[in-house]
C-alpha cells in the first residue's frame, strides 16, 4: 500500500492537492492501491465533496478525525426529515433561506440553524444549536452523525472547548478536548496529548510493513511524527516547491526551505526523494554534495500528465491569451492585467481569460473595471480545463516560483506556446526560449512596473514576430515526455525499486 499524506483540501487547491490527484490516477491505472491521507479540520465542508470534486474515490481518502472511527468518507445524505425525526414531540416553526433552515422551538429561547449542501437540495452539512442568544453546539453530518462540538460563551464569543467523534451507530469512539492551543484526545484506552501525537497513532495503526510506502506531501507540523512511527516501510519526501532560498545561501551554508528542512536533516532515514524536474533533481543533488556531504536518492517523477494532446476542432482564437491558477497573491494575475492593457494598445484584439478562484477575485474585478477592459479580459471562475486550453493561441504566467506547474503541461499538451519569467522551475522547465515561448529574465529587485512592460513586451513579440504555428509544433513535440504512459513508467520504476 503507499499512503500518501497532506494537510487539508479545498474547493479551490493548491498544485499539491492536483498533484496527488494525478498520482492517484496513475496508481489506479498501474494496478498499485493507494491512500491519501489528510489531517486538517473541515467545518465548513464535507472533505468528500472537495476530494471527489478533483478525481479522488472515497475509497483512496483517509481523513484523520474519522479514521479512529467507523464512519465511512461519503457524500452527505442526512436530510431535513431525518433531523426533524430526532425532535420527539416539540412544537416548532420552520423558514428557509436559501442553503440555511431554520427551526424555532415554541416557548423556549433556542432554535437550530441548518446548514444544507446546496439551496436545492435538503442534504444537512451541520446544525448550529442556540440558547439564549448562545451557539452551544454543532453537530456534523454525512449518512450519519460523524462528530459534535460544544461551545461556552468566553468574553461575549462562543469558545470551543469540546469535539466528540461517533462510530456510525452513535457511540462515541473518542473526544477531543480543547483549552486554548492545548488539545487532549481521550479514548477508551488512552490519553493523547497533541495534534502531532494523533497523527503518529494513526501512522502506528496502519500497520506498516517493508511492502509499504509512505509519501510525505506536506510536512508542517506532521513530517517529523510520521517519519518517526513509518518503520518499517519505505518514506519519501514529494518536494512541490523550490527547496532553499537562495538570499540565504552562500558557498558555505544553504538556508532550506523551512518545509523541507526536517527532511533533509534526517537524510539517512529517507528512502527517496521525489521532485518533479530534472532541473531542480540536479540541483538538489549538488546542493546536498556541497554543503552536508551526501547523495541521497532523488528521483524525477512530473506531478501530473497527459492522456492524450489536445488538438482544436475548429482553429484558435486569434491573439487570444489563456491562464489559469489560483487567484492568489503569489501569482500576481494582476500584473497580467495590466501588461495585457498595455499589449491592447498595439494589438487591437487581444484577449485574456483567467480561469481559477481565490481570494483575489474581488480586487481583480476592481482592477478591471478601473482599467476599462472587461469585454477583453474576463474572469472564468473554476472550470474543467482539460478541452479548455485548446481553442487560445498562447498561455501567459506572471508567478515568480512555479516547482512544477501543471497548468503549464496542460497547456504545452493543447499545443500553446508559454510567455513567463525565468525562474525556477516550471518555466524554465516547459518554454524552451525562442522555440515555443519567451522566458523574462527576473531580478527581485525589478519594480512592479517593470515587470509588466516585459510581459507586455513579449506578448507583443509573440503576436507580431513569433511563426505561431511552429510554436505551437514544439510545445506539442516537448508534450510527448509528459504522456499519461510516460509517467507510469517513472512510477513503476521508483515502486519496483522500493517495493
């Protein structure tokens, strides 16, 4: 079995929640049994909903506040009827708006606040119970009641102090109790004393042999307790991002990336490390030679591929411009909107489309309106994007750190030619400069302003010199290395070796 373990998921996730997803895909498909492992709380969401939403099956997903109970990961199915069941003989009113029900119990000072999955349906997420003006609890569903928590009012705010977690038939399996930052988890047979703790006596449950293999995605706070309770199974490090600073570093020390750090010093207790090109693979090996003296086994394996290249039915649109990513500080989308404003001056029907959520749509849509350009730059939203990247001319990236970047493969896989930064290390992976894009050079002490000339610069270049067509051949050509059947291989190679 290879468990593979992460902090949380989202509706809008990182490249590391793809990135396991498409592994997940490649095990089913090279007959290996896998199971992703996520340790964060999800009180606002199902986390079925979220990891069925990017290509999980229940099946594969272990969420670690239910793995101590019987309660399977599944969709929400506990409705209205089923809750209103439980009230006995109270009288009560009843309204709706939309996602939210709400139950109003006759001379008393309480009533129930549901939370449904959608304003369609009658599927309840949670119930929020009140008295006197108090939240008291929260009770969790999905075919049954997974877990309750209990509240106390604590300087006019509802407090926390309690979580208790059910087997499907009602009993309680186990309870978490809170006191600040401080937890305890009680069970029948034992006193846990930290969140870390809990995570390593879900790592010791699994029972672990030398035919296992265990993945570690994200370290935070939970690398050090896995890797201390793995034995006797095979333990990797999946690296998602550039692995040092380079600001720190001089011919005589390296300052790691703090993610990676723990790993790295317990090198000798690592069976491989996993990165996901080869640029950042001769990197890491010379750096660990330099400055600790080792080679560790490092292996390049792509965190995402291709079943098949994406071909139009019926031609691009004509100087149409394609991203898609986060909406997110990091990957400033805003200095593409403006680069793009720029380029509209000298090619009269550009267009860009961005495709993704996150929490700077707002301030996007802002910047839009204020530039006067929303008929020919829109926001997408969230989309499959799979037949999506085949109808535009030319992707655009303004991050300044990509470690893989699978929105940059799957526009290489519909053919697109690549405008970005050159930096580490998906663009530099994925533009082979001149020949299907243009790679920026990137100083950090560049100005914003700068910056968005460049980009507008090249996006200008590609439109009005660059033999697009040819362009478009050589991302293809460069396309064929990332094939669904291609990364098998890798995987196959690294599993016969450990396993």
């Amino acid at each position: 079995m290879i468990y593979n373990f992460n902090l949380g998921i989202g509706w809008a996730s990182s490249g590391v929640e793809y990135a396991q997803a498409y592994r997940a895909g490649v095990l089913r498909r090279i007959g290996r049994e896998a199971r992703f492992i996520f340790t964060d709380m999800f009180p606002t969401d199902n986390i079925q909903h979220m990891t069925e939403n990017i290509g999980f099956l229940d099946s594969e997903v272990i969420w670690l506040y239910t793995f101590f109970t019987d309660c399977k990961i599944a969709p929400v199915t506990y409705t209205l009827t089923q809750l209103e069941s439980t009230f006995g003989n109270r009288n009560y009113s009843v309204s709706r708006e939309g996602a939210r029900v709400k139950y109003t119990f006759e001379g008393t000072n309480m009533y129930y606040m549901a939370y449904l999955t959608d304003d369609t349906k009658d599927r309840v997420h949670r119930v929020e119970m009140v008295s006197g003006g108090y939240l008291i609890r929260k009770d969790y569903f999905t075919y049954c009641r997974i877990y309750t928590e209990y509240y106390a009012p604590l300087d006019r705010q509802a407090h926390l102090y309690q979580r208790r977690f059910f087997n499907q038939d009602g009993t309680v399996a186990y309870e978490e109790i809170m006191d600040g930052d401080a937890v305890m988890y009680q069970f029948p047979d034992r006193l846990i004393c930290s969140k870390a703790e809990l995570v390593g006596y879900l790592v010791s449950r699994l029972n672990l042999t030398k035919e296992d293999m265990v993945i570690i995605d994200r370290t935070t706070d939970i690398g050090q307790t896995i890797m201390q309770n793995a034995a006797p199974a095979k333990i990797g490090i999946a690296i998602h991002a550039d692995h040092f600073s380079e600001s720190g570093t001089d011919e005589d020390h390296i300052l790691w990336n703090n993610y990676y750090e723990y790993a790295f010093s317990q090198h000798k207790y690592m069976d491989f490390y996993i990165v996901s090109t080869d640029a950042q693979n001769s990197l890491l090996a010379e750096q660990f030679r330099k400055y600790m003296g080792v080679a560790p086994f490092i292996v390049t394996i792509p965190v995402g591929s291709l079943d098949e290249l994406k071909y139009p039915e019926s031609g691009r649109i004509k100087h149409s411009l394609i991203t898609a990513s986060r909406l997110a500080g990091e990957k400033h989308i805003d200095w593409l909107i403006e680069a793009v404003a720029e380029v509209r001056k000298t090619v009269g029907d550009v267009s860009l489309d961005i495709y993704g959520k996150g929490k700077e749509e707002e301030s996007l849509s802002r910047l839009m309106e204020s530039l006067d350009c929303t008929d020919y730059i829109r926001l997408r939203g969230q989309h499959r994007m799979d037949q999506v990247y085949k109808g535009y001319e030319a992707y655009v990236s303004a991050s300044a750190s990509e470690g893989f970047g699978l929105s940059l493969m799957e526009a290489i896989g519909s053919g697109l030619p690549i405008v970005g930064f050159d930096v580490r290390y998906g663009n530099q992976n994925f533009i082979d400069e001149g020949k299907n894009g243009y790679k920026i050079p990137y100083d950090e002490r560049m100005d914003k302003k700068e910056r968005i000339h460049h980009l507008a610069r090249c996006i200008i270049r590609l439109f009005t010199q660059a033999d697009l067509e040819e362009f478009h051949r050589h991302s293809y050509e460069k396309a064929r290395t990332y094939l669904t059947e291609e990364v098998e291989k890798r995987w196959i190679n690294l599993l016969d070796r450990m396993m």
